[in-house]
C-alpha cells in the first residue's frame, strides 16, 4: 500500500511542493533578517541569573547593560564571522568565533613607534595612572584592650593601610589633614586615637622611568580606539531590538 502511495504523481507534487515552501520559508527573508539581532527577554534573565550566580551579587541596571551590550558585541562578531566563512569546520562556541573574529578585524596594523613628546603628552593627560602612590604618616594608639600589637607611628599608602587596619579606616584616615586635633576611627580591632604628622601629596612620575608603561598604555588606548570606530560602523549595519519586560 505504502510503496504504491509512493508511485503517485500527487505525492511526488505534494512533497516536492513541500520542499519549495520550506527553502523558500527559510530562505526569501535571509537578506532582511541577517542583519537583525533580537535579544529576548528570557536571554536577559538567563544572562543576568548566570552572572549573579558567579559574582554571588545582585546586578545593578548599569551592569545588567553592560551585559547587554556585551551579548550583542558578541553577536555581530559572531555574525561577521559566519560571513566570511570562520564557522567551517569549526564547533567552538559563538563567543571564540567572535574572538577569532577581533583578531581578523583589529589585530592587522602595527602603529608606529610613538615619539617621547606624543607619550609625555599622553602621561600628562592622564596623570591619575602614573602618580607616585599617596602615602599618609599618622600616630595612633588604641584605646580599648587588645591582643594586637600596634607600631606607635606609620607611613603608609591607603592600600598599605587596608591591609593593616581594615578598609574603612584606611578611608577615614585618608580624609584627615595634617595638624588636626586628634581624632577617634574604629579599625577592625577597636577605637584609634590617630594623629596625622604629614601627607605626600602624589605627584607624577618622573618620565623615564615609567616610559615603557606610558608607551604600552598609549599603544593599547590608541589600538582600542581605532577597534571601536570599526566596531560602531559595522554595528550601524545592524538592527537591534532589546526585548523589554
């Protein structure tokens, strides 16, 4: 029965039929929907719960964003990729293709060598990466009793100071000035009486010794700046929809 059902020239036409409607189904709308980027709502939540479980925090809108935009940056490099044929015979996940697709798109210039006058200017335009660490001498001595042993006088950076005495007194402490009347902060240890003897004012770095940093830090800015022009212009060419609640 099956076998002469078969032979019937109206199933042929039925199933071939068939066929034309599914390539034309996934096919007419390729070129309008290729450039289309969708990202559900459900992707949103999957994302942000993903992100909360590792981080062991509750995301603020700025970050949920960030994840956002990242998913989408993703996207369209993963999308480039497939363009130019980076899928074959590949099984790696969307986001290796994108990055596999960054070092197609940015990774193919060399910059020239910045001269001295290019980088001094880049350091003092940004002098809040090559300051000498500000650093604080105080006197202390703790009030209440206590197994800790204390020095009697410091001098010590922020950093330093957290590490010694706990976060939120390193803040305070850094908020006194010089000559004050003494004054009471609380350490992870107990009540402080402190006393501030000086404050280095940080000033910037001589030159020579932080010019490889400045030159690599100038690289990286100018080399991310020249990947965001070509990034925005090959996201203008795509039409994004952010699935709201």
């Amino acid at each position: 029965m099956l076998k002469k059902l078969l032979n019937e020239p109206l199933v042929h036409f039925l199933v071939l039929g068939g066929l034309l409607f599914l390539f034309y189904f996934y096919t007419a709308d390729l070129e309008e929907t290729e450039n289309s980027i969708v990202i559900s709502q459900n992707r949103i939540e999957q994302l942000t719960k993903d992100s909360e479980e590792k981080l062991l925090s509750i995301l603020t809108e700025e970050e949920k964003q960030k994840l956002v935009d990242q998913e989408i940056y993703e996207t369209i490099l993963y999308k480039e990729a497939l363009k130019i044929g980076l899928d074959k015979n590949d099984a790696d996940m969307r986001s290796h293709l994108a990055k596999k697709m960054e070092f197609v798109l940015y990774d193919t210039e060399e910059f020239p060598t910045p001269s001295d006058e290019v980088l001094e200017k880049f350091m003092i335009d940004n002098p809040k990466d090559y300051r000498q660490e500000a650093k604080i001498t105080f006197t202390q001595s703790l009030m209440n009793p206590s197994t800790e042993k204390f020095e009697k006088e410091y001098t010590l950076s922020e950093f330093e100071a957290s590490n010694i005495f706990g976060r939120s007194f390193s803040e305070e402490l850094f908020k006194l000035e010089v000559d004050e009347k003494p004054e009471k902060i609380e350490s992870d240890y107990g009540i402080h009486e402190v006393y501030i003897t000086s404050k280095m004012i940080p000033k910037l770095q001589v030159f020579e010794k932080v010019k490889e940093q400045v030159k690599e830090d100038y690289l990286n800015a100018q080399r991310a700046e020249k990947n965001k022009v070509i990034y925005e212009a090959i996201k203008s060419e795509y039409s994004i929809n952010i699935e709201k609640k």
